[in-house]
C-alpha cells in the first residue's frame, strides 16, 4: 500500500469508515437498529465543545456513532478507538464538561 492508504496508528480506511473496526461496529449497529435493539442510528455526529472566540474558530468533537437503547431509552455517543490520543482524552472530558455525555469507547 502506499503511504497515504494508511493512518498513523495503522488503521486502514474501508469504504466510509476511518478503520476496519469502525466499519465492522458499523455493521454491528446496523443489525441492531434492524432488530430494534437501538433506533434512530447517526454516524459522525458533531458537537461544538468550545465556541468560537475571534479570530479563534469553534472546537468540535465528531462521534463516529450516537443511537439510543430501546430497552433503556438511553442515548448512547459512540467512538471506536483503535488508539487512545490525549486529544481524544481531553475532547472526551469537554464532552462530558459541556454537553454531560459519556463518550462510550468500543
């Protein structure tokens, strides 16, 4: 493969996905919501984590997947992580600081 099929930490993009574990997880969902064990399935949902302060843009955080659990009624924010950034690790700790979610990492 050449240089730019792959990511940094190794994870190989297949199809839409950033890695073949999120696309398997992907396939994992879609089953899922098929069976109605989750419904209303997004991908790459966005989150403002700091607003804009001129000439600063905004900071966002990107889940790979949100969905909610029919049994529970529970909204769940989803990112599969193959490795663990510190920029993931504080994106993690603003979501829960300005939004109250608890990112789930699979």
């Amino acid at each position: 493969m050449g240089r730019f099929n792959t990511h940094k930490y190794g994870a190989v993009r297949t199809g839409k996905y950033a890695s073949k574990k999120e696309a398997k997880r992907a396939g994992e969902l879609a089953f899922m919501r098929d069976l109605a064990i989750i419904s209303d399935l997004e991908e790459q949902v966005k989150f403002e984590i700091i607003p804009a302060c001129p000439p600063n843009r905004a900071a966002h955080y990107v889940a790979d997947f949100c969905y909610v659990d029919c049994a529970t009624g529970e909204r769940i924010t989803e990112d599969v992580k193959g490795y663990r950034t510190s920029e993931f690790v504080l994106k993690k700790k603003l979501m829960r600081y300005v939004h109250g979610i608890d990112i789930v990492e699979v």
